[in-house]
C-alpha cells in the first residue's frame, strides 16, 4: 500500500523511478513533497520547473503543475512562469551541473533580482546523466570521465554564491539528513523572495565508482560523519573543523520581492494613464 504521502503527491503511473540504486535523489524528491504537504499547499497551485539532468527527472514523477525545459535554463523558464502568474508557488529542481555551469548566468541574476522562486540543487558532485564529466562542484583532484588524471578546477561552493548574489533565503542539507532537509525546503518556500537550498545527494555509480568511494551506504556515512551544522560550527576551533563542511541555514533575510515591485510600477502605470 502506497503512503499517503506519495498518493498526494507523485503520479503513481510513473513510478517507480529510474534513478541508479543507491541514488540521493529520490530521498531529495521526497523531502520535497514532504515540505509541500506539511505546509499545506494547494496541488494546483504548485508548479515545478526542471532543466536537464539526473535532477530534472524529478517533475515527471511529482504529480503538480511540471514544466521539463532545456539544459541550464530551468530558472529563465521559472521566472517567466512567475511573473505571469505570481500567485503561484513556484520551485525549481535543477543539479549542480545545470544549475551553476550552463545555467550559471540564470542563477546568479535570479539571486540578485529576489525573484520568488524556490530553488534545489541536487548536487551529486558530477555528471551523473550524460556519463560521469566532471561538473563545477567536483572536488579538485577527484576524477570524471573528462578528469582521468584529476580535476584542477576549483569548485563553487554553490550557497556561497547564491548569497553573494543576493538570495535572501540560503541553506544545505544532505540526503542523510533528510528530516532536516524538508525543514529547510519548507522555510524555502515560505520566504518570500529567492531561495536556494543545495541538497547534497549520492551519486554511487559515476562519482563514488569513480573516485572509490564505496557503496551508496558508505557515501550517506561519510555525509552522516563529516557535516557539521553551522550553528554548532559557531561554536568550534577551525582545527576541529578541518575536513568538514557545513549544513544548515546560511542565510535568511528580508529585501523587496521582484513581481511585487514590478506590479507597483504596473499599478502606477495604469493609474498615470
């Protein structure tokens, strides 16, 4: 018997999903639908907006309003939605690869326009769809199919730029830590303005075969073992915060939300007329 939860939410036709065993995006897609249903949304008035990836399969299986767009421009697609029909509550789903390199342009005017848009970034380190490249977050010296020898690129830490580029609303989470995952999708939703949540996913059959990582198991106790939420971080030595990294609320703020300040200059328009 389905749960409940998956009755509400995803289209049972299409399940269950294609996503490689030991693959984080399912338990990333579910965090999702669960933020959905503990805030009480109203189905018709959700609409989720993909690019190309291992990601963008997500919509597919999510039974609200889905829109399925080309590769790196899920947020071009979802700022048009937002501002024809504002009323909506609209989220992204998108990967690292497609949301920081092709679609890295989109991201960061997105973030600085505080357009309200809810966006996920399953990050799984790599190019999982299109045969294990190396993608913007892959670790320097790990490798990919486009990286043999070792990656020398540096990688974004992809928060860090959303908040430098403007979100009002930024955190992490990982597919271990799933429960705090749909608490930070669900604060996501409800600031009004930009969001960027990155949920670090597992990726065992490019990125952990690759890179000798082990199974999907040992990947989610590496998550387990090596975050640190930034509000007990606050508290420690950088020694003991060597070789870990942060989880958790980055940022939350308050600044004017883009279709709001666009209707004001349509109303003043109209008033002028």
């Amino acid at each position: 018997m389905a749960s409940t939860l998956i009755q509400n939410n995803f289209r049972m036709d299409k399940l269950p999903h294609i996503w490689c065993p030991g693959c984080g995006h399912g338990i990333l897609m579910r965090s999702i639908a669960q933020a959905i249903e503990n805030l009480g949304l109203d189905k018709d008035k959700v609409c989720i907006v993909s690019g190309i990836g291992c990601s963008s399969r997500a919509p597919g299986y999510m039974d609200f309003n889905t829109l399925h767009t080309t590769h790196g421009r899920a947020l071009a697609f979802a700022t048009g939605v937002k501002l024809s029909r504002p009323e909506l509550e609209v989220i992204v789903i998108t990967g690292d690869g497609d949301a920081s390199a092709i679609g890295g342009n989109h991201l960061i005017h997105a973030c600085r326009r505080n357009i309200n848009i809810t966006t996920i970034v399953f990050n799984n380190n790599i190019y999982g769809m299109t045969g294990g490249q190396y993608s913007p977050t892959t670790p320097t010296g790990d490798l990919g199919t486009t990286a043999p020898y070792g990656n020398i690129d540096r990688p974004f830490n992809i928060p860090e730029l959303a908040a430098a580029a403007g979100a009002t609303y930024v955190a992490r989470g990982t597919a271990y830590h799933a429960n705090q995952l749909t608490k930070l999708v669900e604060k996501g939703i409800q600031n009004k303005g930009f969001s960027l949540i990155e949920g670090l996913s597992v990726c065992p059959t490019y990125y952990g075969r690759k890179n000798k990582k082990g199974s999907a198991v040992n990947i989610m106790q590496w998550q387990k073992e090596t975050a640190v939420d930034v509000k007990v971080a606050e508290k420690l030595s950088p020694e003991k915060l060597e070789g870990k990294f942060l989880i958790g609320e980055f940022k939350n703020t308050t600044l004017p939300e883009y279709t709001e300040e666009y209707q004001k200059i349509i109303d003043r328009f109209t008033k002028e007329r």
